[in-house]
C-alpha cells in the first residue's frame, strides 16, 4: 500500500507547470495556459562538485574532502561533459537534491544524529539588530567558526549563511572581515546577504553582494574537457570544471510575487547576472494561504522558481516550515514535500531545509511566528532516512536552464526513485539516534560563540571570591541543546545564555535581546556603535549581560539604576540609588542601600566560570555519551 502517492500531485503540478510562464502578476490564479513553449535543444545546468585541491600533487597528501574542493553551476552540463567531468577525476560527483535541517548548525546536529547522518546542507543565520553580529577571532574560543565550517565541509555538508536583521542594520563594514575570519572566501559556501530585502532595501543589499562577492575570490580552473574546437580540429577553448570560491545568495521578501520580483529587480541586473549564483525562497504552509495542503504551496513556490530561471537563469534553495495551525496535518506536508523531489528539481530547487527542529519565537523563516518543530516527529527522520538509503537513488541537480517548460531532457541521470513511498519500506526505519559505534566516530560541528567583558564585577563585588560554582561535565552541558540553539540563533554568548538559563531568565526569543541592547543604549548606559567587531565591544556586551539580568531578577532596582546613572547629581541629592556608569556592578554590594540584590553579580560569575572551564570538545564528548 501506498503511503504517499506521487501520481495525482505530479500530474496536478505537470499540468501548472507545463506552457507560457506567467507574469509576477498573475500567479495567484493558479492557472496558466496549456500551449506549449517549445524550445529546440534546450540546456541543461547541473550542480557539480569536486573533493579535488586541483592539484594532482596536493591530492596524494591530504585527504579529500569538500573543505579542500569546491561546487559551482555549470552551465550547457550535457550528457558527455558529465561523462568527461566524472571520467576526468575520482573525486568529481554531480550534487545531489539535498534535505537539512535548523538555522543553527546545532539543530543541524540535532537531527542529523536521527537522519542517519546523512542531511547535507547546513543553514546557519547571522541574527542581529541595530548593530552587526558577532563572529570575529575574539568571540569564537575553543572551536572557531572557521573550524566549524571545515568540519562541515569535510562531512561533504554545504553551509548556507543568512544575515537578518530585520532590515535595522543593512550594512557592509563587517562582511569582509567575517568572510575571511571564517575562511569560507575558497569554500563552496554560499551567503546571503539580509534576508527579506525590499526594493527600499536595494542600495545596501547591493552592496553587501558586492562585499561578498569581493571577498570570496571566484577562481575558475579549465579542465580536460574541450568545448569549442578550431578549424583544424584542435581545441580552442576548454571547459570550467572547477570554480573555487563562497558564493552569493540573495534572499528577498516572500510576502508575494509580486513584491518578490520587485525586490530582485531593483537590483542592478549585471550584479544579478555576474555575482548572484542563488536565489532564496521561502515557504510557510499554512491553513490561512493553503489550507494545510502541501500540494497546492508546492505547486506555487515550484512555480515561482520556474519564473526565477526563465527571468535571472539561477537555481532556487527552499527553506520551509509548517505553521501551528497545520500541525495536525505534519506528517502528510513532509510526505508530500519528499514526493515531489524530483519535480523540485526539475525547475531548478536544488535543496530544501526545514527551518525548526525545535522551538523558535520569533523565527523569521515562518513570518516572525513559532513553527511547528521537527524535534518531536517521527515522520520527518523515517523519511529522512528512506530518501537517503538503498535502493532508492536521490536525484542528482541536474535541470533546465531556462525554465520554460518541463521536459525529460535534463532527466538523463535521474531514476524518480522516490515518486512515491511505500508504507512496508517505510515501516523499516525509525527516527531514533544512530547508534553509539557511529556516534563515537562522528564529528560534531557546533560554533563557540562567547563575548562579554566582566571582570568589573570580579573588582567590585566583594564577595566574587567567595561565590562558588559548580562547573562539571554536567554543569557545562546545563540546558544542552536549547542554549547552544539559542546563542547561534540569536548570535549570543552560549556561556552567559547557560548562567541566565540556571536562573530561569535565559530570552525567550532573539528580539527581546536585541530590544534591550536598544533599551540601555537609548538609555545612556552603554553604546551601540561601540559593540562592533572592530572596536572594544567585550565591556559593553558586559554591561549589557549584567542590567538584562538586573531587570530580569528585579524592574523595580533596574529602573532606578537606568535613572540614576542618566541623572547622577540629582540622584545623590533624591537619596536614590547613585550608580555610575562605570561602577554599574555596586548594586551587588549592601552599600547599595536597600536595594542590595547579588543576583545579577551571581549570574555572571556562573557566566565567568563557564566561560573558563567549558570547553566545547568537552560538551561534545557529553552529547555522544547521552
């Protein structure tokens, strides 16, 4: 019996996809006319993919992975350049559609110990407001985000970048430095600048395009493949079957296709052309817009990735996510989604990621919403596992380039091995771990986030010394994985997000942060121009850590504070609490009249102790041992 049949749907969405290419404007009516497009000989671009350094030499002495080769869209991929390509080099393979999971790469982890370990893509935002995310050397300790990125690649896992900031800072000064701090610059990555851009947005996106592209040096290297020939036979121009270099995204708003296109276009269209390689869709089905019907939202996304390659001639990368309302129909969306990989394909959607394993307030890849978490699904990981097991074969990216219309030409080295799933195969897998043997050999790649000056408070508080705490295998892994989920998703310290969750005061999403960074800057207590990679942020980010624990722990003596520290004389003559700015850590002492409150001051030495004794390696160790 079949559990998800293909058959209907792939017909419903052939006949949707089959004919003219509608205009932006017309897509809500879900119809397009049946006459044809026929194109004569038409192209093919393919995704491939290299674990070779380029060099013979090199590849004796190290040991071949993605962190040494490269992936880029290869243009007129006809049958013989793939047998060429693949015939050329052992290490040469043509990419597979891929599945992942997450925005941080410990979600990613997460799940991929319940997908046999086997998801191969990797989304990991870059959240911030007001003010640029942090990643530089003197944030990433034991593990450094370059380490991280390696250890992707060299489990053949893509990262996919994608900066947010909910449009409050769209700016370009930090990029540079993050593409090469991370060493993604030679690495098959790709990067997207901020996510949801409009057209009002156009000049400061552009511009981070331009930093990315800049930064990540495309180098093109000819093989042994001729593509153009002489007069006298001989070869006049070679193939490129390596372009090492990140590559750029774009990710524009979703709302419709109209503002969509409209976003893509406000962009200089050489830029398109020349430095953008991918184009960012995004899809929340819920019962409002679908009805909970995975069928009718794929049909539409599918059909808006056509138009992104008849119009710009780039490939689409979908990050999806089901809405609380359709939770009760989770199990047939993913059914749905995995059936329809190959159609997928097809029009360009080269991947697809489930943007939550677990909860998420404030997710901006679901409209701001919490979506429905994979965490607690069986079916997501049976299907997981079913597309990535023998003897089904996943379909490798190989489609049209111009989108027209959808044929078999491009299907040469795809089966459709997955049109649909039957319930017996798939009743033989589970969505458990992997086993411990594999686990045990398993590198495991989560960042090392941590900033925060606070060594005010070891000069201040009297009683530092005398405040143990506890920091254990145990202890270190406190609240593991939802803290280390947090600090990538909302690019925060994981060590003070670990002391604030000790206390039950840990945020409950990204913004309320952020909003409170804005709060004490508008305030006069601390400033945000000064929490920038090139500039001492370390001792702002303190003071930050210490008022959001202040406030958390007691409004009341968290106000005064912000009072009296924007009006210091008056305070001393009122008999409020006088607290400067640079002694904000005396509200720990008793001297600090009745409003003597030592929480904050012991949230933070938890916060120091972690940050000296927990060492990412270590919580490794206790993740594979639980």
């Amino acid at each position: 019996m079949k559990l998800f049949s293909h058959i209907i749907f792939v017909a419903l969405v052939l006949y949707l996809l089959a004919g003219c290419i509608q205009n932006p404007a017309e897509y809500q009516e879900y119809v397009i006319q049946s006459t044809q497009q026929v194109i004569k000989n038409p192209e093919c671009t393919c995704l491939i993919c290299t674990n070779s350094t380029g060099s013979w030499f090199k590849d004796v002495f190290v040991v071949n992975d993605l962190s040494d080769g490269s992936c880029f869209f290869k243009q007129n991929c006809s049958r013989s350049f793939i047998y060429y390509y693949l015939m050329e080099d052992d290490f040469n393979y043509v990419k597979d559609f891929g599945v992942g999971q997450g925005s941080s790469y410990a979600e990613f982890e997460e799940s991929n110990l319940r997908c046999n370990l086997a998801e191969n893509y990797a989304l990991r935002i870059l959240y911030s407001k007001y003010r640029a995310p942090m990643y530089d050397s003197n944030v990433f300790f034991d593990t450094s985000e370059a380490d991280t990125v390696e250890c992707m690649l060299e489990k053949g896992v893509i990262p996919i970048y994608v900066m947010y900031s909910a449009g409050t800072y769209v700016q370009d000064d930090w990029i540079g430095e993050f593409v090469d701090q991370s060493e993604v610059k030679g690495a098959p990555v790709f990067i997207s600048p901020e996510a949801f851009f409009t057209k009002d947005l156009a000049e400061n996106v552009t511009r981070q395009i331009d930093a990315i592209y800049d930064n990540c040096e495309i180098e093109e290297i000819e093989g042994d493949v001729c593509e153009e020939y002489d007069e006298f036979g001989d070869c006049k121009k070679y193939e490129t079957v390596y372009e090492r270099g990140c590559k750029v995204a774009i990710f524009p708003i979703q709302n419709s296709d109209e503002e969509f296109f409209e976003a893509i276009d406000s962009i200089d269209k050489e830029t398109i052309n020349d430095k953008v390689s991918l184009v960012m869709l995004n899809l929340d089905i819920n019962k409002q817009n679908y009805e909970c019907d995975a069928g009718y939202a794929l049909a539409e996304i599918m059909n808006r990735s056509r138009y992104v390659l008849n119009r710009y001639r780039k490939p689409s990368f979908l990050i999806f996510s089901i809405d609380p309302s359709c939770s009760s129909s989770a199990d047939r969306i993913y059914g749905t989604l995995y059936t329809s990989i190959p159609v997928m394909r097809t029009v360009g959607i080269i991947g697809a990621i489930y943007s939550q394993y677990s909860d998420f307030s404030g997710n901006p890849f679901n409209r701001g919403e919490n979506a429905y978490s994979t965490k607690d699904s069986d079916m997501w990981f049976k299907l997981c596992k079913y597309y990535n097991s023998p003897p089904y074969k996943k379909e490798p990216i190989i489609y049209q380039s111009d989108g027209v219309n959808i044929t078999s030409v491009c299907d040469y080295a795809s089966v459709h091995g997955i049109d649909a799933i039957e319930t017996a195969a798939l009743d033989r897998f589970d969505s458990e771990k992997v086993g411990e043997d594999a686990i045990d050999d398993y590198d495991m790649c989560i960042s090392e986030i941590d900033f925060g000056d606070i060594e005010e408070i070891a000069e201040k508080w009297s009683k530092w010394d005398d405040y143990r705490v506890s920091a254990t295998d145990d202890d270190c892994a406190y609240g593991y994985p939802d803290v280390e989920i947090m600090a990538e998703r909302c690019s925060l310290s994981r060590h003070l997000l670990r002391a604030l969750y000790k206390f039950d005061m840990m945020p409950q999403s990204c913004d309320e942060w952020y909003d409170f960074e804005k709060e004490v800057n508008d305030a006069g207590v601390i400033d945000l121009e000064i929490i920038n990679p090139d500039r001492d942020f370390e001792t702002e980010l303190g003071r930050v850590a210490f008022l959001y624990a202040l406030k958390k722990d007691n409004e009341a003596i968290y106000y005064q504070v912000i009072n009296s520290i924007g009006n210091y004389e008056r305070a001393e003559h009122s008999g409020r609490i006088s607290i400067s700015k640079n002694s904000l850590y005396k509200i720990c002492e008793p001297s600090a009249r009745s409003a003597y409150d030592s929480t904050p001051c012991k949230v933070l030495k938890h916060y120091k102790e972690y940050r000296d004794e927990c060492d990412m390696n270590d919580l490794i160790d206790w993740i594979k041992k639980h």
